[in-house]
C-alpha cells in the first residue's frame, strides 16, 4: 500500500486516501466522457444506415441545399480524395486520443508504449510502472 502514501512517511492518512480515490476517479471519469465524444463524434460522421449518394443528391435537386453534415457526407461517399482521407485521419486522431486518455487514467505510461509499439509495448509499459 505504498502508492497510497503521498508523503512517504509510512502512515496513511485519510486525506492521502481521500486524494488518491478523488485523483483516480477524476481521471477515469474524464477518459470515460472523452470516450463518450469521440464516439459520438465518430457516429456524428458516419452517414445513416440506407443513407445513398444518389438519394442524397436528388434531395439536394428537389430542395435546393442539404445540411452539412449532408454535404460532408456526399464528399466522403466517394471514397476517393483528399476529404476521404482527412476522414480517415481525423477518425484515427480520435481513437489514438481515446486510447492515450485510458492509458493516462490507467497510469500506463504512454510514451513506453508509443516507443515499443503495439501489446509488446503496453506489457513494458505496465511493467515500468512504480506501484509499490
């Protein structure tokens, strides 16, 4: 129970205690919400299922204008292009975000995975963390 004695005086208090609860719940919380947004953001960018281009653009014919996120959509359907690819990295920021978020409230240090890469990475990473 070394990692719960902020002081290094050998006996804990209730307010070490106290800090070390607010401290890891606060930081789980907070990567749990940050999880909750990207996810959403990410389904925020998916079009709906039945969703087609052709369909879309006929919409666009009849009214005279789609929303953006329509617009988005149309110029992603294609699959092609540098909008597809900004797609495609700005979902890949999310989730690298997402994951660097638990590692942090985990207490995994980050950059040990990063630097070994994959699950080689994440058992250093685990194994260089001082608990006790």
């Amino acid at each position: 129970l070394r990692f719960l004695d902020a002081d290094g005086d050998g006996a804990l208090s209730a307010h070490e205690i106290e800090h070390f609860v607010y401290a890891s719940t606060a930081k789980l919380f907070s990567a749990f919400i940050f999880s909750i947004f990207a996810m959403y953001l990410i389904a925020v960018k998916r079009p709906p299922r039945g969703w087609t281009a052709w369909r879309s653009h006929e919409k666009e014919e009849e009214k005279g204008e789609v929303s953006i996120i329509e617009k988005y959509w149309q110029v992603t359907a294609k699959r092609a292009g540098w909008w597809t690819l900004l797609d495609r990295v700005v979902t890949g920021l999310l989730y690298v975000a997402m994951g660097y978020t638990w590692l942090v409230a985990l207490g995994i240090d980050a950059r040990t995975v990063a630097a070994a890469g994959g699950a080689g990475g994440l058992a250093l990473g685990l194994a260089a963390q001082q608990v006790v």
